[in-house]
C-alpha cells in the first residue's frame, strides 16, 4: 500500500520584506505630495500673477486714456506727509485737465484697516484714489478718511504701488506713464532702503507675492498747447 506524504509549505512575508515595501509606498506618497504642494504653489503665484497683471492694465489704460483726449499739461502736487491711524504716509496727486490721481507709495490697499492706516502692516484705505472734484490747484484727499469720497478707488485688495509717474516730454505733445504694482504682505517683498523692489524668492509663501511693470508713452490727441 503506497502512502503519500503531502507537505504544505505555507510561505508569508519576511520583516524585511514588508518593510522594504513600506518604504517604497511611503516614498510614493511622498513624491505625490511633494508634486501636489508643487503645482499648488505654481497654480497661487500663476492667480497672482494674472490679478496683479489686470490691475495694473486697467490702471494704465486708465490714465492712457485721460491723457490722450486732455488738453493741457500733466501737473503734480507737491508730496504731503500726515498723520493717520497708526503712523503716517505720504501722499501725492497727479492732476490731468479735471482729473485728479491721489496716491501714496508701498500702501497695500486694504478697506478694513483701523483707523484708515497702519505703518506697521502698511495698509491704507485707499491707495490710488480718482476723481475730479478738485477747484483750484492740484491737492491730493485724504486717502484714510473714512468720509465718503466721490470717485473710485483703482487698485484691487492687498495691492501697493511701487511707482506711479506721469511726466510730460518737455517740448512735444507726448507722456510718459509708468505703473508699478506689487501684490503680496509686505514680509514677502525685498526692500532696498525703504523702497520695495522685488518679491522675495525661495520664501515661505512666496507664490503669494508678484509684481507687475507697465510703461507706455502717449501721443495727445488734443496738444497741450491748445
């Protein structure tokens, strides 16, 4: 009589093998998530990029157009430097036939600062400020006033100006205006002095921070001569 032995060989994995694998998973894991923080990044900046850009767009044409249909020269008030809420800022205006630019420097636009301003957070009520109900002379508003003021404020939320100029070409009927904006805090920008240049690179939350640079010269279609 033939017996047959039969043997089950019953196999499972090693510790070493379970953690190799373990390690290969995690390392997948950690890949995706890396390329997924990555493209969440690029996908902010990109937002920031294209707001900033619009803005600044429409500001210019903006400006463009006042001075291509206005006769008469671009005029600039003298810089005013007052007090308001926490500290205080410096405000100017650029005047084009009956319209007026009230504007201050590195002042992120922000509508509900305390006080109308902040020299700590710079924020300011209003930064960019048009309108033109001005009488006699070139004289800037006040751009923390919570008073209501007639006319429209042209940048968007957490947006500063880094340059604002509008000079005329002594001798032609042509200008030149150049609209610099930087949108972000001001913990992500990189200053020269007081001046703010440039979005800080390879920083914590830089994909929240661009800067738009728009120049242009306008011919008048209406000389300033007339």
């Amino acid at each position: 009589m033939l017996i047959t032995k039969i043997i089950r060989k019953d196999q499972g994995f090693t510790i070493v093998e379970l953690l190799v694998a373990m390690t290969a998973f995690t390392s997948m894991i950690l890949i995706v998530s890396i390329a997924t923080m990555q493209l969440g990044r690029m996908y902010s900046k990109g937002v920031s990029s294209i707001k900033t850009q619009e803005v600044t767009r429409a500001t210019l044409a903006n400006v463009t157009e006042q001075v291509s249909f206005t006769s008469g020269l671009v005029s600039q008030s003298l810089p005013q430097t007052v007090a308001a809420g926490v500290g205080s800022y410096t405000r100017t205006a650029y005047c084009i036939g009956n319209v007026r630019y009230t504007y201050a420097l590195d002042r992120r636009l922000s509508n509900s600062v305390s006080g109308g301003h902040s020299n700590a957070t710079k924020q300011l009520r209003r930064v960019l400020w048009q309108d033109n109900n001005y009488a006699v002379g070139c004289n800037p508003v006040d751009l923390h006033s919570t008073v209501t003021i007639p006319g429209k404020e042209l940048l968007a939320d957490n947006i500063r100006l880094k340059k604002f100029d509008i000079v005329d070409v002594l001798g032609q009927d042509l200008t030149n205006i150049t609209i610099e904006t930087i949108f972000g805090e001001s913990d992500l920008i990189e200053y020269s002095g007081a001046d703010p240049v440039k979005c800080r690179g390879q920083f914590v939350g830089s994909q929240f921070c661009s800067v738009s640079n728009l120049k242009t010269e306008v011919y008048r279609r209406y000389p300033s001569s007339i």
